[in-house]
C-alpha cells in the first residue's frame, strides 16, 4: 500500500462507526494457513435489534466511502444500518503487510463469512438483509449458510443462478432486437439498422442498456438518431460519462479489479457467447481484465430458496436489462411467501438509481411491512432517481439538443458530468 493510500486507508478508518473484524485471509483451503487480515464495516444510525445490513452490487462496490450520502439520509429516516467493505476492496482490500489479498481469498462463500462475522461482532442477533444485484447473491447466499441471521430480506435487481444470462440476452434482444417491449418497437429498428450499418456492436450492449435503465425510451432513441444521422461524438461522450459512473476504477469507491474472478470464476457474468445479436456477454467479456472462464457456482439457490422463512420482497425495474424482471418473477415464485414489487419506469439496482424508492422499502422491511409494498409499486415508482442519475440525464436531454442544432459539438454539459 503506498503513502497516498495509506493517508486514504487512516481517514475512512477513523470515521464515526467504522470498525475493522479479524478475518481468515483464506478459508476452508491449504494456502497461508492462519493468516488474518482485517474486513472493515460501518454502522450509523440508531442502534436496533434487527438493523439493514445493507449489501451493495459489484463485485466491486466498496461501502465506506460511497454509500456515505445514502446512510445519512438513512440515519436522518430512522433506520440502522450495517454496511460491510467487501474484501479484495476499499478499506478491506489489502494483508497486514500492505499487499493485494491474493486470489484464493477472494470467492463468494468467504464474503458471506466475513458478513455473519460482522454481525458477531455488531452483537446483532438477526438482521434485515437487503442485497442490490451482485449484493442479492450475497444476501441469499446467508440465507443459506446462516438462516437464523436472517429477520428478513430485500432483494434488489436479484441475480438467482450462473444460468441467468439466458434470461438477460432474451430480455436484452426482447426490447432492443425485436421490440416485443412497450414503447420499444422504434428503438429495435434503429438499433437494428445501426447494428447494420457497423456502428453499434456487442460491446455496446452495456451503454445502451445503462441509458434504457436510467434515461428511457424516449431520450435513448433520441440519441440513436443522431447516430443515424452520423453524429457520433455525443455517443463517445456518454460511452465515457457512463463508464465513469457505472464502471470505472476508482479507490475506495469502485475497485473491481481483484474481485472482478468472483463474477467470471463463480456467476459466469462471461458466458459463452451464443452467436445472436446483441449478446452481453461479449460486453462483460471485453470489460474484463483477467480469466473470464467460469468454474463453479458456489450456492443452488433454485434448491436452497423454497427453504428460506423469512419475510422477502424481490424488487424489480420494467426497463432493467442487467438483471430482468424474469429473474425477479422465478425467485418470487421460489421463496415462499415472497412479494413482487415492480417499478416499471426503473431500470437496475434501486439502492443505486432510486434512492427514494430504495429508503422507502428498507423502513417497510425494517417495520414488519414488506407485504404492502406491492400495493405502493407504483407511488414509489413515481419517486425521483438519485440526484447523480438525474444530473446525467439532463446532460444527455441538454446535449441532445445541442448536437441536433450544432453538429459534431461534444456539448459542456456532458464534459462536465463524465469529468465529475
């Protein structure tokens, strides 16, 4: 770890709330036996008997630092939560002796450890769980390995099994291949003609699908004219403004790097490519850095989920390509007694787009109410995305215009989001 970092590492160490727990680097395996390293989590707002542990997607999320604003607002509702620094980033990234954990530490089956061990040492007997898409694995996969830390469950955006890209390719070509979607029949054709023409490839999937998720229809075939019409310079500008927010590097922020083995070695986020159009695996395939062969899933959740007793709500966005509403639909017919709440303008992970929404749902989950939410989707569909997501569709609606009157202008408004 060199001196920057370090000055980083002290700073959020020392936060209100932050606590490390002492963690086998590597379990249940023959490499450097014995060998601990520290995992960091926080805690803010009024302590309870059951508090939010809140798990976020990735892998490579880290807690500590970038979900700051949202436990605020969370503390200014009521609500304790739990947050824990996934290992292999952020503040849990590193061995005592300063290096990178290696490879063999970092496997889904360790992190649920490192979660239930948290709870130790916050003393909390059962929790309310709340996973947002890669975090749902996580959430489920304690559901399985310790169900009587589990009070109750959200499952935000879920993923189920290493088996869900049929279901987002199908979901995938649905709206943007075929237009079998509302309001999706005008986008598939301009996509179509693009995928033609050789502007729009494999690799693209990603972008489109992050603007169909947050900015809609409307404003996402705005943007394919100008392709259209040959106007690729606003296309460049969100491809980097979107990476930015949803994808890159970024210490103790966004650290993808080390854990990125877990979703290709144990979820298979880079499947075999099928040969159709518009196959996100080639997208994720080409976003990695290392290995993207899948080895072994580490849970049979189809198996393991008609056991779980808990009260749960599976939430899901009309418009999420990543992990679609099918998804959502198996497991809720899985899990007895679960509920369905459908947001249908929203597209992935409310914790991170709707904020709101997400508030909304943890103080129902938290207050013994998941069975009406179902009846609420729609109110808490028409609650406004994060402040971030707001901002960047404004720039797209603003740069839109300008590039329709201004030809090959990369308009300010965007400059500034992607440089933010």
């Amino acid at each position: 770890m060199n001196a920057k970092r370090r000055r980083a590492h002290d700073k959020l160490a020392a936060l209100p709330g932050v606590r490390p727990v002492r963690r086998p680097v590597v379990t249940g395996g023959p490499h450097r036996g014995g060998e601990e390293f520290d995992v960091y989590y926080v805690r803010t707002g009024r302590k309870s008997a059951n508090p939010l542990l809140i798990i976020p997607g990735g892998p490579g999320a880290a807690s500590v630092a970038l979900y700051r604003a949202f436990r605020r607002h969370a503390a200014v509702a009521g609500l304790d939560v739990i947050m824990v620094e996934h290992r292999g980033v952020g503040l849990s990234r590193h061995d005592d002796a300063g290096a990178d954990l290696p490879p063999e530490a970092l496997t889904v089956d360790a992190v649920v450890g490192d979660l239930a061990a948290v709870l130790d040492d916050a003393q909390v007997d059962k929790a309310v769980v709340y996973g947002a898409s890669y975090g749902t694995y996580l959430a489920a996969g304690l559901g399985v390995r310790h169900p009587d830390r589990v009070e109750a469950m959200v499952l935000d955006s879920p993923l189920l099994s290493a088996d869900d890209i049929e279901e987002v390719r199908a979901q995938t070509r649905r709206v943007l291949w075929d237009g079998a979607a509302p309001e999706s029949a005008e986008l598939a054709a301009k996509v179509r003609r693009l995928v033609a023409d050789g502007v729009l490839r494999s690799k693209d999937v990603q972008l489109i699908g992050d603007l169909y998720g947050v900015a809609g229809p409307e404003v996402l075939g705005r943007q394919l004219d100008l392709l259209l019409a040959g106007h690729d310079w606003l296309w460049a500008a969100v491809g980097v403004g979107a990476r930015n927010l949803f994808e890159s590097k970024t210490p103790y922020q966004h650290e993808p790097d080390l854990v990125e083995r877990i979703a290709y070695r144990e979820l298979n986020y880079g499947a075999e490519p099928d040969g159709g159009p518009l196959d996100p695996a080639i997208a994720l395939r080409e976003m990695a850095s290392g290995d993207v062969e899948f080895a072994t899933e580490p849970y049979d959740l189809v198996s393991a989920m008609p056991s779980f007793t808990w009260p749960t709500a599976v939430v899901s966005g009309g418009r999420d390509l990543t992990t679609p509403p099918a998804v959502a639909r198996r497991i809720t017919g899985l899990i007895p007694g679960s509920v369905l709440v459908d947001l249908p303008t929203a597209g992935h992970s409310m914790l991170d787009t709707r904020e709101h929404a997400a508030l909304q749902i943890c103080q129902a989950a938290s207050n013994g109410a998941i069975d009406e939410l179902p009846s609420r989707a729609l109110e808490l569909d028409a609650l406004p995305a994060n402040l971030t997501v707001r901002l960047l569709v404004r720039a797209i609606s603003v740069a839109l215009t300008v590039e329709s009157v201004v030809p090959d202008v990369v308009p300010r408004a965007v400059r500034q989001v992607t440089a933010s």
